[in-house]
C-alpha cells in the first residue's frame, strides 16, 4: 500500500469515527450542560466552595468567577514548580527557575501547554501529576464552559444570566473530562503507552547507549493531554516519542481524542437553540477548513519543493518512520486546528508552504474545529460578523437566530477578532526589533518564520512550536507568556460580554428578509469571511516569512 492511500484511508476512518460521535457524544455533552440535578459528589464540592448551585451569574459576574479561578490557578501551580525541589515525589529535581515558572503556569492555566523546557528532566512527578495535569482538565472545562455560556446567550429571552460558572466547570470536568480520560488511557496502555510510577531506570538505545527514564504515568498524562486539546507531553519528543505515541494505532486513538469534543459541540450548540440544522451548518465550515488544511499540508510535505524533497519523493526530514510523511502532516494539520500543540514531526524542517499550514491554521483562530470550547464561540463569533457583512451588502439589520445584532454586539465581535492578532504582530516586532532575535536557529525568511510561529502559537493558545529557535530566556518566557495571557482571557471577557447582550434580547421572528443561516449560501459566506479576515491580518507578516521562502 502506498504512502498516499494510507494517509487517505487514515483520514477517511478518522472522519467515520467523528461522525458517529458527534450524534452520541454530543447528545450526551447536551444532556451535561442542561441538567437540573446535581450529584453527591458535585453538592460537595459546592459546599466547599460555598457556591449555590441553582443560582445563576449575570455575564460579568461569570467572568468574574473564571478569572478569579484562573488567577488562583496560575498562583498554585508557580507556587508548586518553584518550591518542587523541597516537596515529595521528586526524582532530585530542583525548583524550576522563575521566568520558566511563570511560562509554564500561565501556559497551562491557559490551555496553551507551550513547554520551554524538557519534561521529564525538569518537572517532578508531584509538578507533573498534581501540577500541570489538574490544569489539563480544568482549563480545558473553562473553555467548554464559555462556549455553553454563549450558546445560552443565543438561546435565551430576555435573561439577565448566563448559567453558573462553578456548576458548569465541575459538570464538564467530572462528567466528561475524567470518565472519557480513564477509557482513552486504558486504550492507549493496550496500543503499548508506558503507564508506570518508576523512580528512573536505564533503558538500552538502539546506538547500545543508555538513556535516564524519569517514570511517571505517561499514559493518563497523554490521555488527558489529547482528551483537552492541550499538548503539553511527559516527554520532550512529545507525541513523537515511542514512550507516549509508538504505533499508528496510538497515533489514531490521539488525533480521535483531540478531535472529539471540538466536533461534537456543534451538536450541544444545535440541541440548545432548537435548531440541529444549525449546528450541522457550523460544522460544515469546520469541516470544510479542515479538509482543506490537510489535504493541502499532505501535498505540500509528499511533493514539497526543494531538490531533497523532490529527489526522495517526499520531505522525510523530521518526520518519524513509525508515522511517515502524511500521518505526520495529518497530525500536524489537526493539532494547530485545533489548540492542542502536540506534535509527532519536526515543524520548523517542513517545507516552506507545509510550515505554513500550521501558521495559518492557528492563524484562523482554531476555529476547525478548534479547542475544546474555544472552537465553538470562536466559529460563533466570526458567523456573528458575517451576518453583520451580510446586513450591510443588503442594507438590512443582521440577525442571527433571531437576535438583532447591533453595535454593541458588533464591538464585541470585533474587539475578539482584533486580540489575537494585535497580540502576535506586536509580539513579534518586538522580538525582531531587539536582540531577542538572535535565538534564531536559522536566518533570513526561515528565521523570522520561527519567530511568528512562537508568537502565533502562544497567542492563540495552541503550545506547538516550530522548534528551531530558543525561548528558555527570560525575555522570551516573559513575552510568551503575556501573549498567552492577553490571547486567553481577552477574548474570553469579549464573548462572555457578548453572550450577556445577547440573552438580553427578545428573539425576533424571521421574515422573508431574514438570512437562513443554515443553508449552503451562509457555509460558503462564513467559509469564505474566516478566510479573508485572516488574508487581510496577516498576509504581510507571511510574506516576509514562509511565502517569501517558498518563492
């Protein structure tokens, strides 16, 4: 069988698996986020908090809550990596430096997992389990969280809350979250993932060296990782490592568990509007994108340009063997449209176009299908623009599921688009601007497209990286994680507050004026919106670094 039908039939029974989850799955994500009961153990947590779970929160009060959650979060978690070396559980490991601490704390609180450091040398098995796993989940929950919370903006009439962000966040991680993660590690143990608690040991390499194994549970830390979209590995050679991804098999349940929940919270959002036909019609944009973003990834790495790539038939440079050239673009592609940052290749040894993809990918906001949440409100957010387009090109005012969209709802739309990429490009001219530059592996257009990746993948909370180019300063770290900060929460208040006007409102009936927003017409507009906002932010910037290599 050749490489290409293998990369083809790979996709192909991806794509069969996601479509029955996004029925069953989905159905049961619905059933979580709308229930009235409560169980045992949730009521107890709510005691402890001191939270009532049957009163709601207005938008800022929601948002109020996350952030305090998340400021906590990041305390905690720098608080343990600084003081690691003196706690338990440690395979003489010391405290982690305070600049990495800071990265690593806002990295994770954030669901960005971006690692400038070496996993199983620098973190204690106390940091890893109790530390950085925690955050697996409950970043990820926050994300799902706010995606719930603007859907019942659309959904409401003239309500002045948004649901209760501590009953939503203790459903989606208790509920979801935890059960899939158990099955998907039993799956990855029987695919040959190591799950251990070994203090270390030599394990024999194929040169007849040795190498230092710190242990761990690796394979619950990638079933959690993948399940959350999050990317952070156990390992530095991440999902490339025979340890935490050895077969092709462990490579397909991966990118299953990635792809999940962003698949399947279109349905959650059709089940709560009234309106699966919705639902099917922000899917089909995802799924267009996607499709798209790895075909294109696949045949610029099996037929990349360069004399090496066209010589040998395809670009192998940093790809694993156990994997080849298109399940590792397949991989690639799926986890910067999603913000996972896992990685089983070698980005930055991508052709010039195949190194671009994922750029762009992130670039779109990783709204294809996105992350676990951040997908769905990310996609709701831009269909919210183009319906406004779509009102100005007929001179109507826009709706959207009945809801008016005005000028408040309008800025906040756009003040979410605008974030990220003032975020990034900003980021960028200052690290080209100063000597931070010089960390670059490579010079000339290669160079600063390590750059713009580093800066791209923090923001958008996706924690890939295309390698290459050193960030372990304190300069780096510190920018890196503003930008995960700022691209995080930023965008989280703008939904949130646009989720509140939203449930404000009395749905309007639709008229013979009223664009149908779930028929092919508004897929293609919303396809075609997502495409060019992204064009007109940040051809430029990509000019100077992929495109100007590639010519």
């Amino acid at each position: 069988m050749s490489m290409t039908v293998a990369g083809i039939l790979f996709v192909v029974s991806l794509l069969a698996a996601l479509a029955v989850a996004y029925r069953y799955f989905g159905d049961y994500l619905y059933r979580v986020v709308v229930g009235a009961r409560h169980s045992v153990v949730e009521r107890g947590i709510y005691r402890v908090l001191r939270v009532n779970p049957d009163g709601e929160q207005s938008w800022k009060a929601y948002a109020g809550s996350l952030l305090a959650f998340s400021a906590l979060s990041i305390l905690f978690l720098y608080a343990l990596l600084r003081l690691q070396g003196l706690l338990w559980d440690n395979p003489n490991f010391p405290g982690v430096t305070d600049h990495i601490a800071w990265n690593t704390a806002v990295s994770f609180v954030t669901n960005t997992n971006w690692q400038a450091y070496s996993g199983e040398s620098t973190m204690t098995h106390l940091s890893q389990m109790a530390g950085l796993a925690v955050q697996n989940f409950v970043s990820a929950g926050v994300g799902i969280a706010v995606a719930v919370a603007l859907v019942r903006g659309f959904a409401r009439r003239r309500s002045g809350t948004l649901g209760n962000f501590w009953v939503d966040l203790t459903r989606i991680t208790l509920r979801v979250l935890l059960p899939v993660a158990v099955v998907a590690t039993v799956a990855l143990v029987i695919g040959g993932v190591v799950q251990n608690f070994s203090g270390g040991h030599d394990v024999t390499t194929l040169t007849g060296g040795t190498q230092t194994v710190t242990g761990g549970p690796v394979a619950s830390q990638e079933a959690i990782k993948e399940l959350g979209t999050n990317g952070g590995g156990f390992m530095n050679a991440n999902s490339a490592h025979p340890f935490e991804n050895p077969t092709p098999w462990t490579n397909w349940i991966e990118l299953f568990l990635i792809l999940l929940i962003p698949v399947s919270m279109p349905r959650v959002f059709g089940r709560m509007v009234g309106q699966n036909r919705q639902g099917y019609a922000i899917l089909a944009v995802m799924g267009i994108l996607a499709i798209a973003s790895i075909g294109l990834t696949n045949v610029f790495e099996i037929a990349g340009n360069g004399t090496v790539p066209h010589a040998v038939g395809a670009a192998m440079e940093g790809k694993e063997i156990r994997f080849g050239v298109s399940d590792s673009a397949t991989f690639g592609a799926i986890t910067t449209l999603t913000s996972t940052g896992a990685v089983n290749s070698f980005h930055d040894s991508y052709t010039s176009l195949g190194g671009m993809l994922p750029m762009v990918n992130m670039m779109l906001g990783e709204v294809a299908p996105g992350g676990v949440g951040a997908g769905l409100y990310g996609m709701l957010v831009l269909a919210v623009i183009t319906v406004f387009v779509a009102g100005l090109m007929v001179g109507r005012t826009p709706e959207y599921l009945g809801k008016k969209i005005g000028s408040r709802e309008i800025k906040f739309a756009s003040m979410y688009f605008l974030i990220t990429p003032a975020v990034v490009l900003i980021g960028v001219a200052a690290a080209m601007a100063t000597k931070n530059h010089t960390t670059m592996l490579n010079v000339g257009p290669h160079g600063f497209s390590e750059v713009l990746y580093a800066f791209t993948s923090a923001a958008n909370n996706n924690g890939s990286a295309f390698a290459g180019i050193t960030v372990n300063t304190g300069w780096w770290d510190s920018a890196l994680g503003f930008a995960m900060l700022l691209g995080r929460f930023l965008p989280i208040i703008m939904v949130l507050g646009l989720a509140g006007s939203l449930a404000r409102q009395q749905p309007v009936p639709e008229s013979k004026g009223t664009l149908p927003t779930h028929r092919p017409l508004f897929v293609g507009m919303l396809v075609a919106v997502t495409v060019v906002l992204v064009a007109l932010t940040f051809l430029p910037a990509l000019a100077l670094g992929p495109l100007a290599e590639g010519l």
